[in-house]
C-alpha cells in the first residue's frame, strides 16, 4: 500500500537541492511523495527550481511563505495553507526548515491533519545569538513541537537539544544527511587538461593552491573569518574561490578590498557547476557558526578532497579532525592562517590526499541518500504504529 505524503519547505530551492535525490530514495519503500514550497525565485539568481522538481517526477504545490518573520504574511499563509489541507488528504505531512516547519505544523494542526512530522536542518536558536532572537526562537520551536508526532534532526548534537524540549509521546530521532553518491560518480569527472582549462577560463594561475567554499553569504555562513585570517598572509600564490549569492554578497566583497586581501579571492556568485569548481579546487574550506550536516563538505569528500572547517555544530560530526580534515576554533584567525600556510606547502601534500581517501570512505559508510531514507522510514513507521 502506498502512502502519500507531502514535504513543506519554504523556498523551492531547498527542495531542489537538498530533498529531492533523498525522496526518490524514499519512494521505493512505498511512498508517494510531493512537494509544496514558496516558488518565487532564491534571491536574484537566474534558475527555476521548480522546473528540476517537476523533472524528477513530482507533484508540486506552490504557496507563498516569507522566509523572515512577517506576521500579516505569515498568518495569510497558515491560512492558505489550511485551506489547501482541508481539501487535499495525506497520510504524513512533513516540514522542513524554521519557517515552512512552523507555518506547515499550525495549518496542519489546525486542519487535523492525521500525522505531522518535522525535520530541523539547524536549530532556529543557538549559542552566540541575540538573546530576544534566541529566547523568541526556543519558544516557537518548543510551541509547535507539541502541534508533531515526530521531530527529526540532521545531527546528533541538535537532537539531545530537541529531545529535552519536545513532549515526551513525541517521537524524535536521527535523520542525518547524505548525498547521492552514485549520481555523483556518474557525472563526467575533469581530466587534468579540463582542470587547467578550467582555471584558465577563471584567471587562476595553474600553480596555485586552491581553496573553495561554497556557502550563501549571510552572517551564520562567516565568510569574515576567512577574510581576516587572509591579512597575515605570506603565501602569495593562494586562490579562494567563493561560490555562493545572498544579502551580504556586496558587503563581504567590499569588506575584501577594504582589508586589502581582495587579491586572494574570487567571487563567482551564484553556480550551478559547483561539483567542477569542487574537482579543480585542491581543499574545501567552510567557517560557518554552525552547520545542519553541511552538503558542501559531503560533495567534497565524495570528490576526495580534504575539509578544512571551524569545529561547529553539525561541521564537527561530518569532519574528523586529523582525519578526514581539521577543524579550527571558531573566530581563530591565526590558527587559521596557520593551517592554510600549511596546507598549501608541498610537504603537505601527501597528507591532504589521506584526508581526502578518509573522507571518501566515511561518506560511503554513513552519508548517503539511501542510508537517509532508510532511516525516515524507520521513522515513520515508529510513528504509525503509535
């Protein structure tokens, strides 16, 4: 018997990118899947994502949520949403993210809908933030907790949090992230000859060490960090290449020239080629605050490339520092400096192609989209027999 369910994320990118491969993996254990999201465009980039979802062979529902708070908004929505349940049945509806996770939870509740199910990709709140934000955002995650029968997390540090302000009937657990391995490997890897096309094309001189860090310029991703750790600098021939679009594109990018360190970076803004800019690249580089179980870093290491990270919430649980990696004190730029002085020295070579053979085995040992799947619908079915 085929259950139907539907997933609610805000923006249609999240589906695009972080739902879909996992959801096929979902559909062969019996599920009927389908999608509903805001449709409007992420930021200014020149994509449509609901076109990728539409291609993979799911049903989309298109309704707008705001993804900052905005109450008049954010009520019309829980009312549009209600309506849509009202006249629509499934077995499960499942949310993903802050927002869609609280304005999915009320409409769903509100239109007694039979199972609601939520998964946190990163916590609203955590260490660091604003008091008013972080009290503001404790509340609303432990008020719609109770609107759930279940509450899923990407990393385990997040679900001891979740496990001590949810009810204690509701059902939590570990869902984990992971990427579509094979997909990944079937894609045309670059030759050598294409990779020093590639940098061409991009100005990169070839013996250049190369960093990359894909990541959405915003605060939580602290792209400052990196910046900074780039003043004390001694090695000239070092590219970092960001990839990524956001509020603070603009700002970070002045930020670089104002500092003088404009010379190390390049900004490509929003790519769709991320896994050839990951092949030409010889580490990956991530400073964010704090991570759900960051995708980035698991197309890295599927690619054998070494993670350079800040020790962070859900960073820390993919990255096994000195192993896969290494991992820095979050906001310590001299240790930071330090370790990209090293890693681009030719004695470090060898070691960062252990680092990358580590990372390779550990992602096809617990990271991919069919472990993932596996584990919601052990989930699920945990629920349905409550």
């Amino acid at each position: 018997m085929t259950r139907k369910i539907l997933h609610v994320a805000t923006i249609d990118f999240t589906i695009s990118k972080m739902l879909l491969d996992k959801m096929k993996e979902l559909e062969k254990f019996e599920y009927e899947v389908e999608f509903m999201s805001d449709t409007t465009k992420f930021m200014s980039d020149n994509t449509n994502y609901l076109e990728t979802i539409k291609n993979a062979g799911f049903k989309h529902h298109a309704l707008e949520m705001k993804r900052t708070i905005s109450p008049f908004n954010d009520i019309l929505s829980v009312y549009r949403m209600y309506k849509f349940f009202k006249s629509n049945s499934f077995e499960i509806i499942h949310t993903h993210t802050a927002k869609a996770g609280f304005i999915g939870r009320v409409s769903a509740w509100l239109a007694k809908q039979p199972i609601i199910v939520h998964t946190s990709h990163g916590l609203p709140f955590y260490e660091g933030q604003s008091k008013i934000k972080n009290v503001l955002y404790r509340f609303l995650e432990k008020m719609c907790s109770k609107l759930s029968k279940g509450y899923f997390s990407q990393n385990y540090e997040d679900l001891e949090i979740i496990k001590k302000f949810v009810p204690k009937h509701i059902i939590t657990g570990y869902e984990g992230n992971g990427i579509p391995l094979k997909k990944l490997d079937e894609q045309d890897c670059l030759t050598n000859i294409e990779i020093e096309k590639f940098k061409k094309i991009l100005g990169i001189p070839q013996d250049y060490f190369v960093f990359f860090m894909g990541a959405r310029f915003e605060s939580v991703k602290n792209h400052v960090m990196l910046i900074k750790s780039l003043l004390n600098l001694k090695n000239s021939k070092i590219k970092i290449i960001f990839a990524g679009n956001g509020p603070l594109f603009e700002r970070i990018k002045n930020y670089s020239k104002h500092l003088g360190v404009s010379n190390y970076l390049l900004f490509l803004g929003y790519r769709e080629d991320i896994p050839n800019l990951i092949q030409i690249s010889d580490a990956v580089i991530l400073t964010s605050e704090k991570e759900g179980l960051p995708r980035i870093l698991m197309e890295s290491m599927a690619f054998r490339k070494p993670i350079l990270a800040t020790d962070v919430l859900g960073t820390r649980e993919l990255v096994e520092d000195y192993a896969t990696g290494e991992l820095v004190e979050l906001n310590d730029y001299n240790n930071l400096t330090k370790k990209i002085e090293n890693w681009s020295s030719l004695e470090f070579v060898e070691q960062l192609n252990r680092y990358g053979e580590n990372g390779r085995k550990r992602l096809e040992e617990y990271f991919t989209e069919a472990k993932v799947a596996e584990r919601i619908d052990n989930l699920y079915k945990e629920i349905m027999k409550g």
